[in-house]
C-alpha cells in the first residue's frame, strides 16, 4: 500500500513536471510573443511616426502648391492686365499716327488741288487771251495781205503765234496730266466731313 502511494505520488511528481514543462514551454512561448509584440509596437510606433512626418510633408508640400498656385494665378493675370493694356497702347498710338498722317495727306490734297484749280484759271485766261490774239492776228493778215512791206513783220508774228499754239497744247496736256493725278487721289482718300 505504501508502494502504491509512492508510485501515484510519483505519477503526480511526474504530472507535475509534464505540467510545469508545459508551463515553462508556454512561459517561453509568451516571453518568445511578447517580445515580437514589442518588436511589433516598436515597428508600427516607427510606421505611424514615418507617416505623421509624411503627412506634415505632404501638408508643407500643399501649403507650398497652393501658394505657388496663387502667385502663378496673380503673375497670369498681371500678364493679361499688361497684354491688355498694351493692346490698346498700341491701337491707340496706331490710330493717333494714322490720324496725322491723313490730316497731312489732306492738307497736301488739298494744296495740290488749290494749285491745280489755280492753274487751270490761268491756263484758260491764257487761253482766251491766245485765241483773242489769234484772231486779231487773223485780222491783220487779212490787211496785211495786200502790204508787201509788212510781210517779214507778219511772219515773224505768225511764227509767234505758232509758239502760242505749242505752249497751249502743251499746258492743255499738262491740264489733263493734272485732272487725272487729282481723280486717283480723290478715289484713293476716305471722304471728308
């Protein structure tokens, strides 16, 4: 009987041992486990700090795009105030120089058309008085046809008459030269008001 308690205190002994070697194993293992935890906690406390820095990055890096953003809007809009601007600057100048230009151009027009108006009385007053002249010399040819001694005098006023011929053709095509050059320029300009 004694042996009997002896072997089941042993079996217990050896329960007891089995079961504290199962303790001890399981023991290791949480040590083992908590150990990776820790190891794990210390990653991803690195992680979440990895990406607080990169969010304050990325914030930093918003914050910069925005202003950059905003400078670039303002440096568009400054530029299409300038180009604008110049625009009409420009146009206005345009305009202003177009203006003298056709207000000199009209002042000449109108110079070139007093002097030709001008041009064309005197060539007809020179005109008439040649004619009158050519007739009065028609006359005295007639009287002078029978005065033998009058003939060199009539011819050399003949010949004058001839050169009175010659300067009236000749200032009639200047007339026409003139009336011409004055129809392209009337066409040429805008009309006056």
């Amino acid at each position: 009987m004694m042996i009997e308690r002896i072997r089941e205190l042993m079996r217990v002994k050896d329960d007891i041992d089995a079961v504290k070697a199962k303790i001890d194993e399981h023991t290791s293992s949480v040590a083992h486990f908590s150990k990776e935890m820790e190891s794990l906690k210390k990653e991803l406390g690195e992680a979440r700090a990895l990406q607080q820095e990169m969010l304050s990055e990325m914030r930093d890096s918003l914050g910069m795009f925005s202003t950059i953003r905003e400078d670039l809007s303002k440096e568009v809009y400054d530029f299409k105030l300038l180009k604008a601007q110049l625009q009409k600057k420009l146009l206005d100048k345009f305009e202003e120089e177009l203006k003298q230009e056709l207000t000199l151009n009209m002042e000449v027009l109108r110079k070139d058309i007093s002097d030709y108006e001008e041009m064309k009385n005197s060539v007809k007053e020179m005109l008439k008085k040649t004619e009158l002249a050519k007739q009065e010399m028609g006359k005295w040819l007639d009287i002078s046809g029978s005065i033998k001694a009058a003939d060199f005098e009539l011819h050399r006023f003949a010949r004058q008459l001839q050169q009175a011929d010659s300067e009236k053709l000749e200032l009639m095509r200047k007339i026409d030269t003139l009336e011409r050059l004055v129809s392209k320029m009337r066409r040429g300009m805008p009309a006056m008001h």
